[in-house]
C-alpha cells in the first residue's frame, strides 16, 4: 500500500519522545497520524460474499487487521482510512454485507493506550525503570536485562545473539540453575517479532520477572532452562512507539525506497515463500529477498539451531484473538504428532481464568501463511511449538490499553507449570 503509507506519513501529532526519536532516525522523519481511522468487523456467510469483500478490499487497498473463521462465517477486521469510509459503506450495503464499527477513532485509541511517562522515580527505588503499568521503551526493557544479569548472576545470563538492521542488539536471557552441571531440557520464548503487539514484549518481560525475581517461582528452574527472547525486532518496536504506531515488520531498506521491512514471521526457512506471503515490499507480509534475509531472524534461528537438541518447546508470543495456534500454519495440514501437541495446549489454556482461547490449527483458525517462526521450529525437530495469540478479541486490537497488561501477564503465566512440567519429562 504505497499510496496509503505515503499520505499516512503527511499529517503528524507526535506523541513519544520527539528529542530521542530524531537523534536517531534523522529529523526529517514524521510520525503517522491515525485521526479519523477506524476499524470495522465485517461478516461474510457464503464464499460469494467472501470474493466480494476481497475484491472490495484489493480494489480500495485496505488494510486488514485480522481474519477468522468459525463453523459459519468469516469475519475480518478492517483498518479504514477515512478518505475510502464513504465508498465501502456503500459497496457493503450494496452487496448486502453486514459490518460494525469496532474502533470509532483510531487516533485516540492511540493517545490513551499508554500511561504516561514517569519513570524516575521508579529508577531511584528499584535499580530500573521497568513495570507492567504501560508498555516501555527498549531502553527500559533493555536496562531491565541488564540488571537483572547484574543483581542476579547464579539465575541469569544475557546473551548478545546479534544485533538488529539498525544496529541494535539482539538479546536472549537464560535463566537456569548455574551452580547445576546437568543439561537439562529447555523452554525458549519469544516476543516482538512484530512490532505493533506491545503486549507481547510486556508479558515476555513479565515472566523474566516472575522467574527470576519471584523466590516462590523457583520450582521452575529445578528441571527445566529457560530462554527468553523479549523483542525480536528492536527496529519496528522502536518505530511503533516513536512514528508509526501500528508498524508491524522490521526496518529494512527494501527495493522500493518508500516501503521499508519484511515481515519477520514470513521470512523464517520453512516453505518461505508459500501461501499469505508477498512479494511486495509494501505489503505488511512482504516474505522478504530470501528466507533469514532479516539479522533479526538469521541471528534467531542460529542460535536455536544451536540449542536444537535441548530446547524442547517454542512459543512465540503475537497479538491479537486469544488463540493458541499449532503448526502447521503455512497450509491446513497436521503433523503426525499433531494430537501431544494439542493436548498440551488445551492443558495449558485451561489455565487461564480470565481470558478464553481457542486451540487449533494456525491454518484453520485464521488463514494459511507460510515462513512463520513456529512451523520452522517445528520443522527442526522441535517438538512443541506454538504461536499465542493473546488479548484481546478485537475490542482494541493491537492497541490493548496498558491497563490490561497486568490482567493479561496473570492470568498467562499459571500455564507456564504446565509447559515446564510437560518438557521436564523429555530426553536431552
Ligand atoms: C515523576 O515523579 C516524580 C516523583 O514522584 C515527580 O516529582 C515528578 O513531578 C513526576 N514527573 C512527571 C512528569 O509527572
Ligand atoms: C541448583 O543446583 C544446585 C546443585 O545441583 C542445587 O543444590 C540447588 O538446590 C539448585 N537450586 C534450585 C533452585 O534448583
Ligand atoms: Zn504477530
């Protein structure tokens, strides 16, 4: 959408730290205004109904949000801009396609998404500036790793894998046993791989916290390692807070000069290339010039390869739908252990007591999209791998209010027991 991006980067309310943003991308640089977007769920019953909406959406080059599909519909979320609301009202209402408006004003969803900053007062009594009242900055996040590898030595190693397209680096914390020679089986996490899901670096970082500086959460550590990767894609995370609050890949230059980045999840070596990607560098799930063509998942991917024979479970954290979703995703098809794994899940979901997901094929539940991280770790042997989709289920999208981060991060890590109880049992 070049047409779109281009008019989008006009208009500016800027909102985040003007002085740091522009030491760092150039000052020439203006953050995206949403004023006027909205978002609308539209519901299709009949596959024409569905070649319909497509042709409506392709031809007026809107954005879609999110896609799934239940026993008798389809619904998909729109991205609206205000200068196409007029004329897809219309052409719903002539093909007789019923939908709601979801978010009235993006723009102030936006505005009041995040608490405000004030941090100083927490650095003074903690060591750190991080807590789980609103979604931080990477230097925030960053100055909590280093802390905690500092404070807490026997529990902690951070772990430099690479750094990222715009130079930043790449971090991986361990948390296990030092003083234990064993090998032991582990878990890996991964949050941030797209840049707009704030809340999935919120929670990785949350339960960083809860194992390591959570004494009654020691159990968790006796037998099993833990790797946790809180931003995959530093760049887009950055640029989500500071321009463009619903970038969503990473910060690449691309062969067309005002499109930037390639959506980390279709860049990973698995069937690359296949369904739900593009070719486009424009689109939101442009696949990239070849499979790891990202530092950002080449230096990922190396590192777990490294660890192939240890780690016996990768979840991946994403926004939005609640959905645990099992591989494989870049087509509808089962692998031949596809019932452990769903077992596993629906124990874990069972868990939660707030939020309700729902457990399935990633191709099924939503739609069929190939190079995402979790069909490649599949694909290596790795024989528990999930993406989850956490909250909420539209209401806000990819801008959940900060005040459900602490809801979210609670109710999410009771599953953990489950998903270390489970790899505790497995063969190193
Ligand atoms: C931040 O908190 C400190 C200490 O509580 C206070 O003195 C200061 O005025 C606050 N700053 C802002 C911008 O709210
Ligand atoms: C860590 O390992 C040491 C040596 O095996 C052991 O004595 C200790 O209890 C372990 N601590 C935890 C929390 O598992
Ligand atoms: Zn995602």
């Amino acid at each position: 959408m070049p047409t779109l991006l281009v008019l989008l980067m006009v208009s500016s309310v800027f909102t985040a730290d003007p002085s740091a943003a522009t030491e760092e991308f150039g000052i020439d640089e203006k953050a995206v205004s949403y004023s006027g977007f909205q978002v609308w769920s539209i519901t299709v019953r009949s596959n024409g109904e569905h070649k319909l909406l497509r042709q409506i959406i392709e031809q007026y080059d809107v954005e879609v949000w999110k896609e799934q599909k239940t026993d008798k519909a389809a619904i998909t979320e729109l991205l609206v801009a205000p200068q196409v609301q007029r004329v897809l009202k219309v052409k719903l209402t002539e093909a007789d396609i019923s939908y709601g408006i979801k978010i009235n004003d993006l723009h102030t969803v936006i505005e009041n998404g995040n608490a405000k900053h004030n941090t100083s007062s927490l650095n003074t009594k903690t060591g750190h500036s991080m807590d789980w009242t609103k979604y931080h900055r990477l230097a925030d996040i960053y100055g909590y790793l280093n802390y905690l590898a500092s404070t807490y030595p026997s529990r902690v190693e951070l772990i430099n894998i690479g750094t990222s397209y715009e130079k930043r680096p790449l971090y991986v914390v361990r948390i296990f046993n030092r003083s234990s020679s064993v090998v032991k089986p582990a878990v890996w996490i991964d949050g941030g791989i797209h840049a707009r899901e704030w809340i999935s670096p919120a929670l990785a970082t949350y339960i960083i916290r809860q194992l390591v500086e959570v004494p009654a959460n020691e159990a968790l550590l006796c037998n099993v390692d833990w790797f946790i990767m809180p931003v995959m894609n530093p760049d887009g995370y950055e640029y989500s807070h500071a321009f463009n609050r619903l970038w969503r890949k990473t910060r690449s230059v691309t062969s067309w000069t005002s499109c930037r980045g390639v959506d980390p999840n279709r860049n990973f070596g698995y069937k690359w290339g296949g369904l739900g990607t593009s070719t486009n560098p424009c689109s939101d799930v442009y696949k990239g010039t070849r499979a790891f063509s990202e530092p950002e998942t080449f230096a990922t991917s190396n590192f777990i390869k490294g660890k192939a024979s240890s780690i016996k479970l990768y979840l991946t954290l994403h926004s939005y739908g609640q959905a645990a979703l099992i591989p494989w995703g870049y087509n509808v098809v089962y692998p031949s252990d596809y019932s452990d794994m769903l077992e596993l899940a629906k124990s874990a979901v069972s868990k939660f007591t707030k939020y309700r997901y729902r457990v399935g094929n990633a191709a099924a539940i939503y739609y069929p999209a190939a190079g995402g991280s979790d069909d490649w770790a599949k694909s290596i042997g790795i024989k528990y791998s999930y993406t989850f989709e956490l909250s909420d289920t539209g209401a806000y999208g990819f801008l959940l209010p900060a005040s459900n981060i602490l809801p979210v991060c609670q109710d999410f890590f009771p599953a953990l027991d489950v998903f270390a109880a489970k790899v505790a049992t497995m063969k190193v």
